[in-house]
C-alpha cells in the first residue's frame, strides 16, 4: 500500500528537525527498523502527544512497537 502525500519523504524530514519533537529509533543490525515521533510541551512541560509510530513491515508482530512504547512513557 502506498504512502499518503502527507508521509513522503520531505514531511518526515520535518518531523525530524522539529526542534518541539523528540524521536525515538528502534534499530536492529545497525539498520532504523521503527521509530516513535513524540511532540512535547504543547500544552505545558508535563504533557507530550504521540504523533507518529512506525515499524518496518519486515519487524511488526515482534515487539517494537511495544518496546517504543515503554521508552516514550518512561522518558
């Protein structure tokens, strides 16, 4: 299935230099396999708003999702 416009290749690059994002790479064999794009303090310096969660098709049913997951909430 092919990606939406709005997740091409310069979107995501923006979502990367977003200085108000933090980024969360799951890796396997020095390979990006997943990673989580969190925005923070939107609303105050407590809060953070999970935009975007991806997994390689490649590594999904395998837990990376979920291991993202737990690093966002425990950052």
């Amino acid at each position: 299935m092919p990606y939406p416009e709005d997740l091409g290749t310069e979107c995501q690059q923006a979502e990367i230099d977003d200085p108000s994002a933090a980024l969360f790479l799951a890796t396997a064999n020095d390979q990006i396999i997943g990673y989580a794009h969190v925005l923070v303090g939107m609303v105050d310096a407590h809060t953070a708003f999970l935009n975007r969660i991806y997994v390689h098709a490649d590594w999904k049913g395998c837990g990376v999702a979920k291991n993202l997951l737990e690093n966002v909430v425990r950052e």
